[in-house]
C-alpha cells in the first residue's frame, strides 16, 4: 500500500504536489481524518485522486462504479467531478469505514450521486449485470481485496461501454509485485492479474506509475490480437 507516489525521495515529491496539488478544503480534512484511522494508510494518494478527476472529465463520464469505498476519498474526488446528473455505484463491505465516507459525501454535497451498496462486491457486480446493466458504465474504479481483482476486472469490463475506462490501484503494490522473494497471497494475486492484462486484447493498456501504481485499461471496440511482430 502507498498513500503517496512511490519512489520520488522527499524534496521532490513535497516539489510535485506545491506545483500541481488543488486539493479542495472538503478532501484536505476527509485525508486529515483518515490519516488518524488505524488503516489510513488504505486511502489513496491525493495526486492520484486528482489524476482520477481528469480521467473523469476527459471522458466526460457520468455513470461509474467503484469497488473499494473505505472512508470515501476516492468516491469524494470522482464525485466532485461529476456533472450533476453523475452517478456512482460504491461497493463496500464495511458499514464502519462507509459511515465517514457518507458523512463527507454529505458535508461536500455530492451524496445524491452516490449509491453505496454493503455487500461482497463480486454479488453487487453481479447483480448489476443480471439486472441488464452491462455496457452502460464510463468508469470503474477497482480497489478492493486484491484476490478478487481478476473477478472485478471481468465483471467492470461487461459492466462498462466501449471506450470506456477501467482503472486499478495498487498494481506496484510497494514494489513487492517486482521482488520474486515475496510470495504472499496479495502479492501473488497481482503479479498473475497484471501478467494477464499485459496479454489482455480487449483493452488498450497503460500502467502509469503514479501512487502505488495504477493500470488504466481502455475498453476495446473490437479485441484486436496483438502479436508482436517480427522483423528478421
Ligand atoms: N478507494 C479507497 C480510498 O480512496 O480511500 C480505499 C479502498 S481500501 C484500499 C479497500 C476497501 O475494500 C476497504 O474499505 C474494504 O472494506 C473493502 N473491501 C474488502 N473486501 C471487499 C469485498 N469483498 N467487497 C467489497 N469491498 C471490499
Ligand atoms: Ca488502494
């Protein structure tokens, strides 16, 4: 986990956020509180949260779904960028991390765009798609359990249009996903779900080494294969 972009030592990186950060006061106290929970660490960096409000923009999104809520910083910033008419679907499993969630999205005046769902995410994504919902999503964004990232990359990508964007965190995972020591089961799981969005046809793909690393993976039109080729 990392609640800031790895590898820039601190000169630098204090440097990067004076230039760029526009954190608004709403989500400066939303990370403040956060930093005091005993799993603050889990929240996303703020320059990543920002980033995300462009993806947003850039796609001019309106309907998203989010796997991994905790205390809302990620849902607070795609929500602020929203139009008004914007939604998000948030999944979570934990009543407690959700409820400073609901308070902020309430302080901020974005909690009309929000639908939290308490559930195992793979049975709230499931009965999205059963409810005939596939194709109809701008954006997803996945940061939940990392054993379950395969099924929540399969289940956004029917969920999401064409050309639209999935978006998930912690692909670097500290660096630990590199490090052929480290074999725990997090760790495994991430090196075998990025090992198969590399091969991945159905998707344009970027990893953007930005926090803890997050891969953007662009719904295709049509799965084009991509061999490599060959130039002897
Ligand atoms: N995106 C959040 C942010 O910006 O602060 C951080 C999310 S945190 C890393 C992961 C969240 O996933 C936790 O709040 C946890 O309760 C939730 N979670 C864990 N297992 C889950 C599951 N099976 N279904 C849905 N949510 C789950
Ligand atoms: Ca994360």
């Amino acid at each position: 986990m990392a609640n800031s972009t790895l590898g820039l030592e601190n000169q630098l990186y204090d440097y990067l956020l004076s230039i760029s950060l526009r954190e608004p006061d709403i989500l400066a106290a939303l990370r403040e509180e956060t930093a005091q929970h005993p799993m603050g660490m889990m929240q996303i960096a703020p320059e990543q949260g920002q980033f995300m409000e462009m993806l947003v923009q850039l796609m001019g999104a309106t309907k998203t779904l989010e796997i991994g809520v905790f205390t809302g910083y990620s849902s607070l910033c795609v929500a602020l960028a929203l139009p008004s008419n914007g939604k998000i679907i948030a999944c979570d499993v934990s009543e407690e991390y959700t409820a400073i969630a609901r308070r902020y999205w309430e302080a901020a005046g974005v909690a009309n765009k929000i639908s939290l769902q308490l559930g195992p995410a793979i049975n709230t994504l499931d009965k999205l798609i059963a409810e005939g919902q596939a194709g109809t999503f701008d954006f997803a964004f996945i940061d939940a359990d990392k054993e379950n990232y395969e099924a929540y990359f399969e289940r956004s990508l029917q969920l999401v249009r064409n050309g639209g964007l999935i978006v998930i965190d912690n692909v670097l995972w500290s660096g630990r996903v590199a490090d052929p020591e480290v074999q725990d089961t997090s760790t495994t799981a991430l090196r075998s779900f990025n090992n198969k969005l590399r091969n991945d046809p159905r998707i344009t793909l970027s990893v953007v080494p930005i926090a803890d690393g997050l891969t953007l993976a662009l719904k295709r039109r049509w799965a084009t294969m991509m061999q490599p080729e060959h130039h002897n």
